[in-house]
C-alpha cells in the first residue's frame, strides 16, 4: 500500500514555512514570472532558492555516510569540513558555508560523494569548480563508467558532485533531491 502524501500550496515564503513546520510531505509554489494568481506574493528568485534546504532530520555528513553506505564507495578518505572541501577543490574556504564528502581511498578508483553548501553569491562559482573537477576525473578514468556517468547535482545553494557505481543516474539524482525540502 501506498503512503499518503500531503501536498499544499504555498503563495508567499512565510506560508511556505508554516505548511512545512505542519507536516506538509510536498509544497508546490509559483514564481516572479509563472503563478496560478496573477497578483499573489509569489516567490522570489532569492525566495525560491532560500526555500530548498536540507530536511530537518538530515545532517549532510548523514546523507553523505547513506549514500556512500548505499552505492558501496569502498574504503574512502573522509572530509569532515569546509576546509578540507575548499583544500581539495583549491578554492578559497570563504565560498563554502559548509563542506563534507568522501572520497575512494585507492588512487585506481573514481568514485566519491563531495557535497559544498555555498556561501551567498558563490553558488555558481562553487558548482563550476565541482563541474571541473567532475571533467578531471572524466579525463582520469576513461574506462571507468561511474567517472563517465558521473553528475554534478544542485539544490538551492547546495552543490554535490557523485560518481558512484549505479545502473540509473537520474534514480541517484532523484534519491539526493529527496534529502532536500523544496528540491523535488
């Protein structure tokens, strides 16, 4: 049997905040340019994007151990923080909000799981250097098909790059949008 999902709408970020703190499994929202009410508070850019966040009973160094559990990442190097994030990815740590991942500990092995909250502004900076490192690896591993189908997933401000052995991409894309609220 099916659960039951609530779904409500949300006009304005403070209602969207109220039906959450409610229960609410799913919010559907309308933009600045698309909304069912032509002169409702839609949400904003900046809005929208404040409205995608980790779920409430999620830590990112959880989801991180899940997923690695989850797609078998064999013995890896943790990184437990922005530093180590903004170290490995070789920019500064003052675009990252928050850092954590891991990272497949033999040097033959492509997979890892890095996951960057970005500071504001720095979203897109932070997603481009995850998208670089994604190439270097690609490069790295041409035979390898996790390195090849591996993504660079964003929600909100967050920023994750996965490459991790999986037969469906887009069924991992949607497992890690289901660790956001507003992400789906």
């Amino acid at each position: 049997m099916k659960a039951i999902e609530l779904l409500s709408p949300a006009g304005a970020y403070p209602i969207l905040k109220a039906v959450i703190g409610a229960g609410a499994d799913a919010v559907y929202v309308g933009g600045p340019a698309f909304g069912a009410r032509a002169y409702a508070d839609n949400f904003s850019k900046e809005e929208l994007l404040e409205s995608i966040a980790l779920r409430e009973d999620t830590t990112p160094e959880q989801m991180i151990e899940e997923l690695s559990q989850r797609y078998d990442l064999p013995e890896s190097m943790l990184l437990e923080s922005a530093a180590d994030l903004a170290a490995l990815l070789q920019i500064k740590e003052k675009y990252l909000l928050l850092g954590c991942g891991r990272i497949a500990a033999p040097e033959d092995n492509p997979q890892q799981i890095l996951l960057a909250q970005a500071a504001p502004g720095k979203t897109e900076k932070v997603t481009a250097t995850l998208q670089k490192r994604l190439e270097t690896v690609q490069r790295a591993f041409p035979g390898y098909p996790s390195a090849q189908a591996g993504r660079v997933i964003t929600a909100g401000d967050y920023a994750l790059l996965v490459i991790v052995t999986a037969d469906d991409m887009d069924t991992v894309q949607q497992e890690i949008m289901d660790y956001f609220i507003g992400g789906k």
